[in-house]
C-alpha cells in the first residue's frame, strides 16, 4: 500500500461548503485554488503542494473565514519549511501574522484572554518573518517586510516595536538608495570619461 508522505491532515471545515454559499467570482477564485489543490496532492509534488496550500489560506481569509484561512496557510508553512524555503516560509509567515492579528481584534471583545494569545501567535510569526528575511540579502524585500510585519505589531499593541521595524525598514531603503545612486554616478562618470 503507497502512503502519501506529503499528505496533510484532513480540514475541519469541508473543501465543498464555502463554495456552495460564495458569490461568483470568490467562488471561481476559491474552486480554482481547491482545484489546484486537488492536484498537488494527486501529484504527490510537495513544493506546488505548499503554494496550492497557501492559496486555498489567502482565498479563505479574503472571503473572511480566518479560521479556516489560518489552517490551511499553517499546512502551506509547514510543508514550506520541510522543503527548506525559505522565501516561502516568509510570506505564509507574514500571512500568518497578519491574518492571525486581525483575529486577534475580532475577538478582542468577547475573550480578552484569548485575544492576548492569538496576538502572541500574530507576533511569533512576524518577529520570525523578520528575523528570517533579514538573513536573505534583499534589502527591498526586507524593508517590505519589515513594514508588513510593524503593521501586525501595531495591530497588537506593540507602537515601540512597530516603530522599531519601520525604522529599520527606513534604513535599508535609504541604503538601497545609497547603493542605487552610486551605481549610477559611477555609470555616468564611465560615460563621460569615454
């Protein structure tokens, strides 16, 4: 008997539900991931099976099933990190976090413990985001993701540590700019000296 390694554990909420009670075109939109899904999982190809994951989590969060969008972008996180990208693992992180704080506000009023854990996930998952995409070298997508995640930490309260990130995010866009036009002086100073 073959046994699919890749598999993921079973969704709480059944593939077929949303799509029965959706509008057109997130209904399109959401059959068209779960599609994808479908054959990702019949091809037994674990990196399409991570992004299909990932966009199965990004439809359900925009037609605002959180829970559901939070579980499936956890199952594109962690096939992501078994197969060691990191690219990927940063996005879903910054996904994560954002949907997660989000979360974490809608729930606020009825369960104000419960709203400080789910802020403390929201957080976890920024704070690695930042931490992982700062060992990339791409000071563009670090700045944008510096941002993206001081905008959860906002979110949750953190105004210090938000500020911190879009500080920093500051910086190195600065530093781009730097290296960017000395780049170009150079460029011009070849031209000329032709």
């Amino acid at each position: 008997m073959h046994v699919n390694r890749n598999a993921v554990s079973p969704c709480p909420v059944p593939r077929h539900r949303a799509l029965e009670v959706l509008p057109g075109r997130a209904r399109d939109a959401l059959a068209d991931a779960l599609h994808h899904l479908d054959e990702a999982e019949l091809q037994d190809q674990p990196a399409i099976l991570a992004l299909a994951l990932a966009q199965v989590g990004r439809c359900y969060r925009r037609m605002g099933d959180g829970a559901t969008a939070e579980w499936y972008l956890q199952q594109g996180l962690r096939k992501a990190r078994t197969l060691c990208a990191p690219e990927a693992c940063i996005e879903l992180l910054c996904d994560l976090a954002e949907l997660v704080s989000i979360l974490a506000t809608e729930i606020c009023r009825d369960d104000p413990r419960g709203a400080h854990a789910v802020r403390e996930r929201a957080r976890d998952h920024g704070y690695e985001a930042a931490q992982m995409v700062s060992l990339m070298g791409d000071w563009e997508w670090e700045a944008a993701v510096l941002q993206r995640v001081s905008r959860v930490l906002d979110r949750c309260g953190d105004v210090d540590d938000a500020a911190a990130l879009r500080e920093r995010a500051g910086m190195l866009r600065a530093r781009d700019l730097r290296t960017l036009t000395a780049a170009n002086d150079a460029s011009s100073w070849a031209r000329s000296a032709q």
